[in-house]
C-alpha cells in the first residue's frame, strides 16, 4: 500500500513562535519602514493571512507589491536566525520519534503541507533536525495564491507524479493542530490527525471534524497505529 502523511509544522512538529515574532517585526520594519505595533494571530493561519491582516492592524495602505516584499524580508530574516531557530526553536513531545517511526512503515511516504513559505519551512524543519524523513521537494508551501485544501491536493499529485503512482484521497493523511487546518482536509477529502499542541483544545478540534484528535505526538505507537488505519482504505 502506497500512503502519503503530510506535517503541519508549527505547533505540529515544533514551536518557534519566539524566533517568528522577531521576523516578523524586522520583515515589517524592512517593508514599510516602521516598526511594528500590533502582530496579527499565527495559529492555523498562512502566511499571507498573517501580513495582510498585521499591516491592516498597523494603518498601512496596501498595494501590490507589499506581499511580496514582505515574503521576501520574511525569507530573510529567519535565513539571519539558523543559530536562534536552534538554539529558542523546539521540537514538540514526540514528533522526531513519529517521523522516524512512520518512515519504517513500508510504502509511507511523508512530506509536509504549511501555511509557511519554502524557504522559511525548510528552515524550521532542517535547522531543528527533522527534514531526514521529508520529501520537502513534494511538500505544500504558502505562495500566496492557494488555499490549504488545494495545496493538499497539489501535494499528492506532486509527491504521486514524482514516484509513479497514485496518492488518492483516502490514503493521504493529514497531521495539524488547527480547526483551520481540519477544515481544509475536510474540504480535500483526505482524513486528518489532530493533535492538540497549538492553541485549539481537543474538544474544539473534535468538534471541528477531525478523524482522529491526540492530545500530544508523544505516544508514537498511536500516532503510527491512526495513520495506517485511515489510510487502510
């Protein structure tokens, strides 16, 4: 059996919230050239979400080309910070063992679906050590132009085309923390893992339509055991 697990990343595999406001408030400096007073909320959100909404909290006017240069400083300052991702970001309870475990089960497949930019996700995944089990070439990243639950499903054409096969909806399987992120599997068909390491309970993520909802990674032998059973199908 071929199944595709895809990661969220922050809240999900690590927390480097510390290191992130920090970029955003230099990326903000570098793009308006002020500094930042108020940072919009970071949970199940992508990163476009987050600068429109910080700029619009910050009384700046919008034009075209505020998205993109502020990606571009975004990109740049956590390039800056390797040594801070290493040394404030961390792994959450579990998550290297989950990874390590899923890759011995044969014909998984694991890449990761974020509302982060590439260059700033394969920072945060390399830098704290978990990018050996990535197929970071496959993964979904924020672009500006896509929702969650079509990236979802650009990713399982992708990580399917690169390897010949099929990743249908039924075996790919989505690991998050955020309501938002089980809407968008809810919306792409595929069965999602939520676990409750971010700032939604695990109340609300079953209320929210998660297949499965854990409260940490911490128990490797369940993360692995609901990841096979809904993509048995």
């Amino acid at each position: 059996m071929n199944r595709l697990v895809l990661w969220n990343i922050d809240h999900t595999l690590v927390d480097v919230g510390r290191v992130a406001r920090e970029c955003y408030a230099e990326a903000f400096q570098r793009t308006t050239g002020r500094p930042l007073v108020r940072l919009a909320p970071m949970p199940g959100r992508t990163e476009s979400e987050i600068i429109f909404e910080t700029l619009a909290f910050n009384d700046i006017v919008t034009t075209d080309d505020h998205l993109p240069r502020f990606m571009d400083a975004l990109a740049a300052a956590f390039a800056a910070r390797r040594a801070d991702l290493r040394g404030n970001g961390r792994v959450l309870a579990g998550a290297a063992e989950a990874l390590d475990a899923l890759a011995r089960v044969p014909g998984t497949v694991q890449s990761v679906l974020t509302g982060s930019i590439e260059p700033v996700a394969r920072l945060k995944v390399t830098e704290l050590g978990l990018a050996g089990h990535l197929d970071l070439d496959a993964g979904g990243y924020e672009t500006g132009v896509y929702s969650k639950a079509a990236m979802l499903e650009l990713v399982r054409r992708r990580a399917g085309d690169a390897r010949g096969v099929a990743f249908g909806e039924s075996a790919t399987v989505y690991v998050a923390d955020s309501p938002r992120d089980v809407q968008a599997a809810r919306i792409a068909g595929s069965p999602i893992i939520a676990v409750a390491t971010g700032s939604a309970t695990e109340a609300e993520l079953r209320s929210a339509g998660a297949d499965v909802v854990l409260p940490t990674l911490a128990d490797t032998d369940a993360v692995v055991s609901a990841v096979t059973r809904l993509t048995q199908g």
